[in-house]
C-alpha cells in the first residue's frame, strides 16, 4: 500500500504561464470536445477560445488595457467563462462580483476595486443601476443574456486581435475576487496567474477517484463568482478538457434532473446542499448511478452527515478545504476508503505547508491533536489584499505564511478537522468552545434538521454556548431534549445552557452559518 507522501508528491517547478493557456492548451488539444452545455447548448473548446480571442479583442477596442479592473455580474453562464478568459487574455483583471449582493455590497466593490468595465447580466441590470447610484464611478456596461445581447455582438463584430499581452505571471493580477477574510469588510484578494495556475496544477494533482479527468462531466451549480467555482470548477474542468453543466440559480428537482441527465460523474458541492439530498423525498426516483465522486467544501461538514450523503449519493464523498486568498484549496481528503477519514478535510495538497498554532502565541506551534489556528504556506497563496497593507499584515507573514482564521486540529499522518473559525469561538468560563462540533452532534439527533450554536453574553460565565434548532416535521423536541441530548456527549464547560427553536438556519449562499444574525436577535 502507498504511504500518503507517495499520494502526495511535489509538483514542483509549477508551470508559470497566464491562466488563460489553459483554455489554449486544451483547445489545441481536443477542439472539438464539448466545453460547456449552458441551458442545452452546447460550446466546444475551439468555440470557447475563438469567442474569448474576439471578445478580449472587443474590451482593448474600448479602451481596456493591462491592469485595469473589470467586474462580471452573472450567475453561471459560457458567457461567465468567456468574459473571464477574455479579460485574462488582454493582461486586465477580473473582479468577480457576487450575484446576490445588495446595492450598498456591490458598489463597495466597484469603488474599492475601481472597475472600469463591469459585464453585467440583464436580470441584474436594475440592481446594478441602484449600485452605481451609489458609486462614485461610470464604468462601461456590457450586457449579456441572451444570443442578441450586446456580449454577443461585441464578440460578432470584434477587430483583428492585435499582439498578445505580455504578461509576468508570478507578479500580474489574473482576479481580484472579493473576501471577508478573517475579519472587518470584504476585501479585494489579489491573485495573479501563478497562484491560479498553480492551484489548479495542485488539484489536477491528486490521486485516485479525487482525480480530474478528460471524461469527466461536472455539474457547475456552485457560483462562478466565487473561488470555489473560479478555480475549481471553472479552471479546473478546462485544464483537463473535462465539460462543464452550467447551472444557475439552485433547484434541488433541476439539480438532480442535470445529474441524471448529463451523466454527471464528479459533483462539487457544499454541506446545505448535502443537508438538503439527506432529507429531500423519493430521491430514489432520479438516477445518480452515474456519480463516482462528490467533494464538499466551504464549510464544515460532521462525520456523520458526510456518510449519510455517501450512502444517498452511492458514491464516494469527501471534504476539501481553502479560502479565496489561497486561490484556494489547500488540503482534499483521499476518495480511497483505506485513506479517507469522515469528518476531516485530509492532508495538505502538494507542495502545501501546514501548521496548527497557539491562537494566542502564533509563533507557538501545537502537538498533534491539540486545537489551534490552521496556517499554510504555498504557491497558491495570494500576494495580498487589494490597496490595505495593514489587513494584508494581519493576514500574511513576512515569510509567506497565511492565517486562516480556522480552528483546526492535525492528527499524526497531517489530516487536519476544521473546528470553527477563531472568532466564532464561545469563552465558557474560560474554556474554548467550537460551535460546529456542537452543530455536528445536534445534527446526529434523529428530530433535528438543521441547527445552529452561538456565544450569548452572560454576566457569571462571559458567554454560555445557546443552540438555534430547527425541529423536524411533525417532532415534539423540547428544549431540555435538546440539553439532555448534548450534555451526554460533551465536556460540562461545552453543554448547550440555552435552545431556541427556529424555522430555517440563516447561511450564505456557500452553506456558511451567519451567527451574525443569530447574535443580534438574540
């Protein structure tokens, strides 16, 4: 049998190309091998490079030129993955703006990242009038949506590409996705096309059922606006030559009927969504036999709802881990079942430094098993946050390792569980309370749907952990069910003190619990 280091070897030197060689190698190599199935139609790789040539030659005709930002507004489309490769072509750079953003998010973005050019789709022209009402800017509209949209007429009537752009990919911005990070408002995560390049070397990489293949068709029903999808699914798919499903706006009947369908053998997904395939009626009636393997990422995901989706699926199902500022997986657990540990994201991907530190002494590094913050260090870790030095050294340090913000425990073979994040911790009394493993022991209860635990103040104790619980149909849970269940399971310091029950878990669209909104109804 082979040892984990023999699954992970270096992939070292990684190849320092712009992202948009991608498409040219693939296209070279299978031109006529589908690409892309948007709402039916389907787009082979030539189609795809040829309108990406076109429309980059379009966006320099208007006065785009290396360097320069330009936003894309859209759910998931081949127009997205057009834009994106276009933009890259010309040496511009990408800022992916989320589709549900309200007008206050979006016209941060646009004056934080300064876009001259936003490509925005028709249902999202009214909301991004109301942002730039908003913005200090006037950047160019292109609009797409449809085959006599102007995106599409741009791409018909497009001048003669001029010479390519040269383009130093270790030191130029491919995407400027917008994040969080660990703390304060979204920030603009500079990526240039080595980490991108880099990172999708790292996945191609991986071994066994985990790996991207040529035959392989992908259901794309993460947004393309995101990291996850960008990178992964996007990038991912087109290194190889495997062919994208586009999916829109998430229906779970239009979500299994894309899978039986297309014959869908890889799924990329996140926990609501496997939540949802666990619960979701006569699922059996849909044909997944197609499936050979799901990862989820994005957010946790217990052990035991990990095996249930398994066993749903009928496929192999593991986890995998990265942020946008590590362009951004770091770790994937293996598909093998000698190698694969439910509930853990894995080990590190190639070429991939890991460590657990002291939240509160970074430079102190934890034994194994000891609860900690998760840093890495790697080639596709980002250069820094867009114009905010002090957030880019709070984030990163001097020698390239990054803070994730995650609590994290490494066992002895370097298989990390993702905890909490760091300021999500509860402080009972002192002690450190992560409230993903409470939500993952709550959701083992056979009367509970979904829940969710937050710090509430309290004056003798500074915050006791209080679970938000979203009852099954038709149960008669009461709240010390709910006490009795967990203080059974836990240390004292951990025991839920206080239960409200709730209709629905408010989360993000990648599956991430908003305690935010918890805490202030609270």
């Amino acid at each position: 049998m082979r040892s984990i280091n023999q699954l992970r070897p270096s992939l070292k030197p990684y190849d320092s190309y712009p992202i948009h060689k991608l498409l040219d190698n693939t296209s070279l190599k299978f031109p006529d091998k589908t690409a892309i199935i948007d709402k039916g139609k389907s787009f082979s790789y030539r189609q795809i490079r040829d309108a990406t040539i076109k429309f980059g030659a379009s966006l320099a005709a208007k006065g785009v030129n290396k360097g320069d930002r330009v936003g894309i507004l859209s759910p998931n489309c081949a127009e997205f993955v057009i834009s994106f490769y276009g933009i890259a072509r010309i040496g511009a750079i990408v800022t992916t703006i989320n589709s549900g953003y309200r007008e206050l998010e979006i016209s941060h973005q646009i004056n934080d990242s300064q876009c001259s050019v936003i490509i925005v789709h028709q249902d999202l022209v009214l909301t991004l009038d109301k942002a730039l009402s908003l913005s200090q800017l006037e950047p160019i509209i292109i609009t797409l949506g449809s085959d006599e949209s102007e995106f599409w007429n741009l791409i018909e009537t497009a001048p003669p590409m001029e010479t390519e752009v040269e383009i130093d990919a270790s030191n130029d911005l491919a995407a400027l996705p917008y994040s969080s990070g660990t703390t304060g408002l979204s920030k603009g995560v500079m990526l240039s096309h080595f980490n991108l390049v880099s990172n999708v070397q790292q996945l191609v990489g991986l071994s066994g059922k985990a790996k991207f293949l040529h035959d392989d068709v992908v259901l794309v029903h993460l947004p393309l606006f995101h990291i996850y999808g960008m990178n992964v699914l996007m990038n991912g798919c087109i290194a190889v030559g495997a062919t994208q499903v586009m999916m829109g706006r998430f229906d779970m009947v239009e979500f299994l009927d894309l899978i039986q369908n297309n014959r869908i053998n890889k799924l990329f997904s996140v926990p609501p969504v496997g939540l949802g395939l666990t619960q979701f009626p006569n699922i059996s009636d849909w044909n997944l036999s197609s499936l050979e393997l799901s990862l989820f990422g994005a957010a946790p995901l217990s052990s035991e709802l990990q095996i249930k989706i398994s066993e749903v699926l009928g496929c192999s199902v593991i986890q995998g881990y990265g942020m946008t500022e590590t362009s951004p997986l770091t770790n994937a657990d293996f598909a093998e079942t000698h190698f694969t540990k439910p509930g853990s994201i894995g080990p590190a991907t190639s070429d991939t430094e890991q460590k657990i530190v002291d939240v509160d002494d970074p430079q102190s590094i934890l034994p194994t098993d000891t609860p900690g913050e998760l840093m890495i260090r790697g080639p596709q870790v980002m250069m820094g946050y867009y114009n905010n030095p002090d957030a880019t050294s709070e984030t990163l340090t001097e020698d390239g390792w990054i803070h994730t913000g995650d609590i994290a425990s490494m066992d002895s073979e370097g298989y990390v569980w993702i905890l909490d994040r760091k300021k999500e911790l509860i402080k009972y009394k002192g002690f450190q309370v992560p409230p993903a493993e409470l939500e993952g022991l709550l959701l083992q209860h056979p009367d509970i749907s979904d829940a969710a635990v937050i710090g509430k103040q309290d004056q003798d104790s500074g915050e006791i952990p209080k679970a938000y619980v979203v009852k099954s149909s038709n149960s008669i849970l009461s709240e010390s069910d709910v006490m009795d269940f967990i203080s059974g399971k836990v240390a004292t310091y951990k025991e839920i003190r206080e239960v409200e029950f709730i209709d629905s878990v408010p989360k993000n669209p990648s599956g991430k619990i908003l305690r935010r909104i918890l805490r202030d109804n609270s």
